[in-house]
C-alpha cells in the first residue's frame, strides 16, 4: 500500500471543507483534502444559492444573523466572480402580516442588517411579473451565489497555494493509535485502489454525513439529515431575490441564480443523506406558494425540482425531531473531548454563507490542538485576481458574442444550446477534469443544465470526451446513459405542459433514434420513465 | 426603461415554451445563408434566458434577423421568436444609440418629402456610382442596393384632384397608402382607388402617416410607438364611421394588424379596434366577392406574369387572396414562386453588412424567376419589389395593378 503524509486533512469537497483547506494551506499547513464525487457534489451542490444578508434570521435567530453579514460583505470580496449583486428585498403579500415589517426593520437594525423599506412602486416597476398587491418593501443586502463557481474558484486557489485536491477518494476508515487518529485509509473509487494517508490533525468537513467519519472514531454523532426541495423556474422571473416578510418557513424565497430562478424549500427530516426521494405535494406546496408572491407562478415552466439535506446536528440526540427548529448555528466538535479521541475535529450545522467563519473557528480549534499559533487570513486575501468583478446574467451571452464575432459557428460551435456553452469550453473542461463523467463537465461548465436537460448536448459533449479520453464505446453509453438518468431524475415530478413535450423530445432522441437503451443495461440505470412509471 | 413594457414581457416570457426542436431554424432564411446569424432558435429563446435588463449587453448576433417572421409560424410551441428578437435589438439599440443609417432608413417620410420636392433631380444620387461608394463607406448603405425613384406627383396630391367614380359607394373604405405609394409609387394608389371604385366603394384617404414600421425594424420603438400612436388617432374617427382600413402594402397593414399590439406593445380598445378592421386590399376583394356573391368580370389579358407573396403576408393568415383573383383574369398564366422570401425585408437588405445576405437568400427566388421568364414579377410589398427589379431586371408591379388594367373598359 502506498503511503502518504499530510499535516492537515480534510474530509469534504463542499463549501465547509474547502474553506477549511484553505484556511489551513493558508495558516502554512501541509494540506490535503478528499472528496469522494466531484467539488460541491454534496449539500452544497444542491443548496438555495442565496447569500443571505442575514435579514432571515434577524427575529429567529440573530446570532446567525449577524454572522451572515459580516460573511457576506467579506465573500463578497473573496469570490467576487460566483457572486451576482442581485440585492434582496423583503415583501409583504397580501397573505403575510403588515406588522411583522416592522419587527423585522428593528431587528435588522439590532443586528446590523442594513435594511430600507422603500416605496412598493420602486420594485414593482422593476419586477413586473411580483404580485401588485404586495404592500410593504424592504430592500437587504442578500446576493445570488453559484456554487460550483465558488467551489471552482476556492479549489483553484487551494492548489494554487500548494495543497492537494483529490477528488472521487473516499475516506473508508480511520487509523486511531493511542486514542489519537493518525490517518486516514482511502479509496480511489475510480480505481478501486486503497491506500492509507499518515495525517496530524483530521478535519471531518463531510456534511450531513459527518456521522459515518465520527463512527469511524468510534464516537456517536446525531447528524439529523434535514431534505430541503427546490424548484428551479426555467426562465428569471426576478432579477432580484424575494423573501417573503413574515417568521421564516417553507417555500418563501425565490432566488434569481443564473438563467434560472430557484423557489424553495422544504424541510422535512429523513432517514438518510444518501435517499430522499421528492414528494409531489412538495412540488404542489412550492408551486403554490410562488404564486403569493408571483400571480400566475404555476403556468410558468418548471424545469426541475431537486433535494439537499441540512446537515444538522442535534445535541441532545434523540430529543426533538422537527429539524429547523434544531440550531442553525455551526459548532466544532472536539472528538478528544467527546469521545476520547484526539486528532479529529468535526464540523457540524453552519450556512454556505458562514463557509469562511466556519473554517476560521476550525483551524483556530486545529491550531490549539497542534500547539501553534498562526492567525487567519482568509478574510482579507481574494481567492481571484484583483479587480476580478461580480458575475452578472448577460455575461456568458457577451463572452460568446464577442467571440463569435471573430469565430463563426464552424470553428467553435455551441455544444449545450441552452446554456451557450461552446466546444472550447467543453474540451477545456474534459481536459481539465480528466473526467469521462458528464455531470463533472456539467458542474463546470453548466452543460445539460437548461431547457432541453441534456436533449440535444449530451450526446455532443459525450462524443467528445470519448474522443479525448480515449473511452471503449461500452463505456461512452454507459456514462451517456448516467448523465441522462441524472437529468431524468430532476424531472419526474414535473411532467406537465412543455416540460412532458420536452421529455417526449428527448426520449425519442435518445431511445428511438441513438437506440440508447439497446446499448447500455437498463437494468440498473433507469433512463426515462420505465412502462411501469410511465 | 421605455423599451420593454408589461406586454414585451409576454412576448420574452415565450421563450419558455421553446423545446429546442430546431423547426424554427431549419425554416429561417437568413440563417440558411449565413454562419453570422445562429438562427432564431438561439437569437430568439435561447439567448433571452441570458438577457438582463440591467447590464450591459453586446446583443450583435440578433441584428442579423431580418424580421420576416416565419420562425414565429411555424414553431409549433407557441414561442413569438421574431416578436422577441425585434425586442431584443430595439434594447440593444436603446443602449447604444441608433446608428444614423438606420435612423435614415427608418424615416421614409421625411426623406420622401424632400425627395419628391426635388424630383427628378432628387433621384441622380442615387444613380452615381461614386456618389453611392461614399454613402456605403459612410453610414453603411450598400453601394449596389436598389432604391426607387421618387416621383414628381404625390399621389395624395393626385387623389385631391381625382373624380371619384363612386360617391354614395355602398361600402366605405379608407384606404391606408403608406409612405411607398405616396412618394415613390402614386401608380399603385391610383390602382387601388380605382379597383375599390369600380366595385362600388367609398374610397377615403384619412389623414395618415408613415406606419412606423420602418422605425420599429430599425429599433426605434419609441418613436415607433408615436407614429402609431398618431395613425391610431387619425383613423379611429373613420372606424366609428364604419370604414374599414384597407392597405395595399402587406408590411403597414401588418404593422396595424399586429406589430402595434405585439411587437410596440400598445394596448387598449383603440389599437384592437384598428387591428380588426385592417384588410390587405386582395384580402378585402376576396371577402367582398363571396360576401356579395359577386362574380366581376375582367377583360382578357395574355401574358405570363410571375407572382412572389412576399413574407410577410404570412402572417396575416389569410392565405394568398391575390391569386384567387388573378385566377379570374382570363388568359393570363401565372407562377407563383416557391421561395421563402426575397431577401431584403424591408430595409434590412440596403445596409452594407448585410446585402450580401440578402442577395444570397434572394437568389432561390431570382433563379425561378429566371426560369420562367415572365414578363413581370408581381409581388405586394414595395421593398420586395425594388429589390426584385433590380436583381433580375424583370419589371415588378404589385398584383393590384394588374387587376386595375383587367377592369372592363
Ligand atoms: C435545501 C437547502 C437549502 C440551503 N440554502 C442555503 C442558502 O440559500 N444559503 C446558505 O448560505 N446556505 C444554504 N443551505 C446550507 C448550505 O447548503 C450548507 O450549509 C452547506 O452547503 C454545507 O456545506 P458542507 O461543505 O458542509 O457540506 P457538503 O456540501 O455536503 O459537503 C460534504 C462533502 O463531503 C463528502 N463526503 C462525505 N463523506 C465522505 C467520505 N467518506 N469521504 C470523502 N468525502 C466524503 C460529500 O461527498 C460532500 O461533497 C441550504 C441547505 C439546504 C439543504
Ligand atoms: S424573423 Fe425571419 S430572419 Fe428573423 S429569425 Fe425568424 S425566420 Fe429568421
Ligand atoms: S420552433 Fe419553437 S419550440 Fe422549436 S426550437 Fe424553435 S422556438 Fe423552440
């Protein structure tokens, strides 16, 4: 077996673990981190894609109030470039209390949210489609934030400073020697190769599936996976995000996130973070309470509905069960002090938001342990160039008509359509990544991801990276057929109107034309509704 | 923001019904021809998921739409492609200001004013080669593009002094000329009247100006919106007096009929008022002979004539009424071309960047025509016809034209 050193290693390749490796390199740490898909193939992958301005949690809870703010203004500064300055407003629909905008606006004030209630007509004209009836307006500092631009960028910058990404390894067990954790056994799940990494200090960042790191301590950790449901609108219908202006609850924020804009979410606990599958009436409830806010939301193309889970941790174990009452707030759990077992500190709880502060108070607590004193700087240091600026929409529209201009579609033609993403763009991304998996290009490049759902780019971009990384056709359908399955997934529950005509589209495509599920075996990979669902 | 309106909103919201099936592409002419125009499927729903209000834009590859609309008849899903694109460059160009060729372009009246004033004198720049170099390398209006001749006579100034044929007509007409007729082609209006008259009209000619079209395809939707704004109030007194509008040129009764409510997204009882009683004047003949049931005769006429229904009718719906009742005219043989469009869409093919696109799409349509060799091209849209002439060489009247020289003497 072959053997490695790393003084810091950390678990997860979401926003918490990345922050926290780089934080760590950043401190002067050797740093390694593992992830067992691809960047921000867990929660963060999945998540609402607000930056919260901390005015959600003002009256609820100000402590993360105050914490989002203050992260806020800084990542605006640290990943400028996967953060759209949208600016976010709080409103009063006809079916929310009038009175609760004024407990909100001194709360805000309390805590340092800057917030300014401003004549409705100010964002009505802007939002034409936002219910004319809304009667109060309070303008926060909430942001739209990608990411898999984010995580993107915080990878790039890690390895930049000399740590080591490893992506699709997963931590299969701990090596604990003299109540201390010593290393970390591997698995390279592409090539089932196993191997073990000599580490002194272990960084569990794994989200709502830090439990199974902490067992493997030999400790018991209560991570309640808490299933949030979104719905991502195929088209923009805000330019800016929307809160509803009453105590926090299910379905009252609608986020304008690239060509898209995400209402959601849910929350129900469920057993696991690796099953949960989406309700209709969840689907039901979402599209009902878009049409509060948007008169009409329901005639609206829904593209695709999907689940994260909040990773949640409950200190009491086994007390109370519904999960957005348990904290919001992060913690860092001391395995040493809870278990017995040194060299391994686990992150629980926290906000994609906090994903800085998070890894802050981590490395400070790794730092105490490992006997050092080294101050952190992630705060002050841009993870992009300077004078990097905020992503805005028309961006990806303007890159590629300026190069068209001196293209033509001949020499460097659109493989996705629906999200303009060229074959330069493809074939740096396959080169990059190494992967034949298409939903890895798809994480970075935004491929699949509009209104066809992989219809008419998939078999392109496959074919491409067949030819790259020289795949036996076997394998070339077989990812095929898991790119398009994934994509089938998100639009099960929303089988109506353009949605159903697009899905007959593709499956002609797919299955009567390039006779796809021929080629593959259907047996484990379910590409489109089977007769039994259908 | 004066561009986009609650109602535009509509039109750019239908892109969500797009399902990428290529119907739409695969039928434009413009990107049959061309690598410098993705087709309407990408300019029209595709980049509208990208478009933002707010920021800055570098919306160029929309430009190249020509307007003719037939991607928005036969997406099969409802999305008004053409509507959006017209939307989206009058954005851009709000951003970034009208060039002055276009701006040109987009006011026939005024020039027409001074042109005819000066007639013919008025008409020999545009016949000097060195002249034409200039004005392409000035403001981009291509050296070889065809324009017309102004005339001497406006033919408004000719129906003032005409005798009308039918007072007490039993249906009341008013008939929209357009720029076109006015200052370029008094011919066509005096056909016109003279048609409406024989079968028992009351002919008008309400106080009008240009539709506002030009202005509308050039970006300049607010000052579209004036021009349509002015016709509606010039017309709206006739409507109240039964009269119906009736035009002879496809692209201003198509402007009336449908651009000022879908594309400059007026809105109110007015503007439906007028889109409902706006005909094309062979749409009108057609009603009016089934309606009346009756059964005009025509004088022979031996030829072999060539008739091009340009795109925009098609948008109309009302199938090609003109060759229901060229049919009637006995002894004339016609064809009636197979091609999409002609190519220059009004103004879009005089600019320098684009003639050659336009040329390209027209040579389907100039190859039949050379195969059949008829004595006239007859097709119902000035442009068109300018262009035609002078791509071929064949002489191109509008169809109405014709019907007059067949009324029994
Ligand atoms: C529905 C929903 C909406 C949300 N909306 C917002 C919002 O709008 N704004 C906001 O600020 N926050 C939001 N959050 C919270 C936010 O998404 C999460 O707090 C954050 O993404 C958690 O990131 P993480 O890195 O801790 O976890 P994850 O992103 O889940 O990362 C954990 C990673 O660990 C990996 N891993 C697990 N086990 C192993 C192993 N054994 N070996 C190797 N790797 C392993 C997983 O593959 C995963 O990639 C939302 C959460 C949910 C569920
Ligand atoms: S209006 Fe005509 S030219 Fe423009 S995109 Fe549609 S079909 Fe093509
Ligand atoms: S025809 Fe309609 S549905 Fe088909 S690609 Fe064009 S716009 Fe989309």
């Amino acid at each position: 077996m072959r053997k490695q050193f790393t003084e810091v290693l950390v678990i997860g390749g979401g926003a918490t673990g990345l922050s926290a490796a780089r934080d760590a390199v950043m401190r002067g740490f050797k740093t390694l981190l593992l992830e067992k898909g691809d960047l921000a193939h867990g929660t963060s992958g999945r998540y609402h894609g607000l930056l919260h301005s901390g005015g959600r949690y003002v009256v609820s809870d100000p402590h993360s109030a105050r914490d989002c703010i203050a992260e806020n203004r800084i990542l605006r500064k640290i990943i400028p470039s996967a953060i759209e300055n949208t600016d976010g407003w709080f409103v009063t629909t006809p079916e929310d209390d009038p009175a609760y905008a004024d407990t909100f606006l001194a709360a805000c004030k309390a805590q340092g949210v800057p917030a300014e209630e401003l004549n409705v007509d100010v964002l009505l004209n802007k939002e034409r489609l936002l219910n004319q009836r809304i009667s109060r307006t309070i303008r926060v500092p909430d942001a739209a934030c990608d990411s898999f631009d984010a995580t993107h960028i915080l990878a790039h910058d890690i390895k930049a400073r000399g740590a080591k990404v490893l992506l699709r390894h997963e931590v299969i067990g701990l090596e604990i020697r003299r109540q201390k954790v010593c290393g970390v056994n591997v698995r390279n799940l592409l090539t089932d190769e196993e191997f073990l990494i000599e580490t002194s200090m272990v960084l569990n960042c794994s989200g709502a599936w830090a439990g199974n790191i902490a067992a493997m301590a030999g400790g018991f950790l209560k991570v309640t996976p808490g299933k949030g449901t979104m719905i991502a609108m195929n088209t923009r219908l805000v330019n800016t995000v929307v809160n509803r202006c009453k105590l926090p609850h299910d379905g009252d924020i609608l986020v304008p996130v690239g060509t898209v804009s995400v209402i959601g979410t849910t929350d129900i606990p469920v057993e696991s973070p690796d099953q949960y599958p989406i309700e209709d009436w969840e689907v039901e409830f979402l599209l009902n309470e878009g049409e509060a806010l948007i008169p009409g939301f329901k005639k609206f193309r829904a593209l695709r509905a999907w689940a994260g889970v909040r990773p949640l941790y409950d200190p009491t174990a086994g007390g109370k069960t519904e999960s957005r009452d348990l904290t919001r707030s992060h913690a860092v759990i001391d395995h040493q002090a809870r278990d017995g077992v040194g060299g391994l500190l686990t992150m629980v709880g926290g906000k994609f938001t906090t994903m800085r502060l998070m890894a802050q108070d981590l490395v400070d607590e790794a730092c105490k342990q490992l006997r050092t004193k080294r101050p952190c700087t992630t705060a002050e240091t841009p993870a992009e160039a300077p004078g990097t600026k905020h992503y805005y929409l028309a961006q990806r529209l303007n890159r590629w008509e300026q190069s068209h201009a001196q293209h033509t579609a001949l020499t460097d033609p659109i493989i996705c359509e629906c999200e303009l993403v060229p074959e330069s763009k493809v074939r740096a991304g396959i080169e990059a990544s190494q992967s034949k998996i298409l939903n890895d290009l798809r994480r970075d490049t935004r491929l699949g991801m509009g209104p066809c759902q992989g219809g008419f780019c998939a078999y392109r971009a496959n074919g491409i990276a067949c030819g790259m990384l020289a795949q036996t056709p076997e394998d070339a359908h077989t990812t095929l057929a898991q790119f398009l399955q994934e994509r089938w997934k998100g639009q099960r529950n929303l089988l109506w109107d353009h949605n159903l005509r697009q899905l007959e589209l593709d499956q002609n495509i797919y299955r009567n034309l390039l006779g796809l599920d021929h080629t593959v075996d259907t047996a484990d990979i379910e590409l489109y509704p089977t007769e039994k669902t259908a | 923001m004066t561009v986009i309106d609650i109602s535009s909103l509509e039109t750019t919201l239908s892109s969500d019904q797009c399902i990428k099936c290529n119907i739409c592409t695969a039928s434009c002419p413009v990107a049959a021809v061309t690598d410098k125009f993705p087709g309407p499927k990408a300019v029209g729903p595709q980049m509208q998921r990208l478009r933002q209000p707010s920021a800055p834009s570098y919306d160029k590859s929309v430009d190249f739409c020509n307007g003719c609309g037939v991607c928005s008849l036969v997406c099969p899903h409802g999305v008004q492609i053409a509507e959006m694109n017209a939307v989206a460059r009058a954005v851009q160009m709000d951003r970034d200001g009208v060039p002055l060729r276009n701006k040109m372009l987009g006011r026939p009246e005024p020039l027409g004013k001074i042109g005819t004033l000066t007639a013919p004198f008025s008409n020999l720049p545009l016949a000097l080669p060195p002249l034409r170099w200039a004005m392409e390398k000035t403001i981009g209006i291509h050296r070889k593009a065809p324009f017309p001749s102004f005339t001497g006579k406006r033919f408004r100034k000719w129906f003032k002094s005409h005798a009308p044929e039918n007072l007490i007509g039993r249906r009341k007409v008013v008939y929209f000329h357009g720029c076109s007729t006015n200052y370029y082609e008094p011919r066509v209006g005096k056909a016109v009247v003279k048609v409406l008259e024989h079968f028992g009209c009351k002919v008008s000619i309400a106080e009008q100006n240009c539709c506002g079209l030009p202005m509308q395809s050039n970006g300049e939707f607010d000052a579209a919106r004036e021009l349509a704004k002015s016709n509606i109030a010039k017309l709206m007194p006739y409507i109240r007096e039964n009269y119906v509008i009736v035009g002879s040129s496809t692209s201003c009764t198509l402007a009336l009929k449908h651009d000022y409510q879908n594309i400059l997204g007026l809105q109110g009882r007015d503007v439906e008022m007028i889109a409902k009683n706006t005909f094309d004047i062979f749409e009108f003949l057609d009603d009016l002979f089934t309606e009346q049931t009756l059964n005009p005769q025509f004088r022979r006429i031996k030829d072999a004539v060539f008739y091009h229904p340009p795109c925009q009718q098609r948008s109309h719906f009302m199938g090609q009424p003109a060759t229901k009742i060229l049919r009637r005219i006995p002894g004339l043989s016609f064809e009636v071309s197979t091609a999409d469009c002609c190519g220059v869409a009004g103004t879009y093919g005089l600019k320098a960047e684009k003639y050659q696109i336009s040329r390209d799409i027209g040579e389907t349509l100039f190859a039949q025509i050379d195969r059949h060799s008829p004595s006239r091209v007859l097709c119902d849209s000035e442009t068109c016809r300018w262009w035609i002439e002078g791509h071929t060489d064949v002489e191109s009247i509008h169809p109405i034209e014709l019907i007059a020289d067949a009324l029994p003497r």
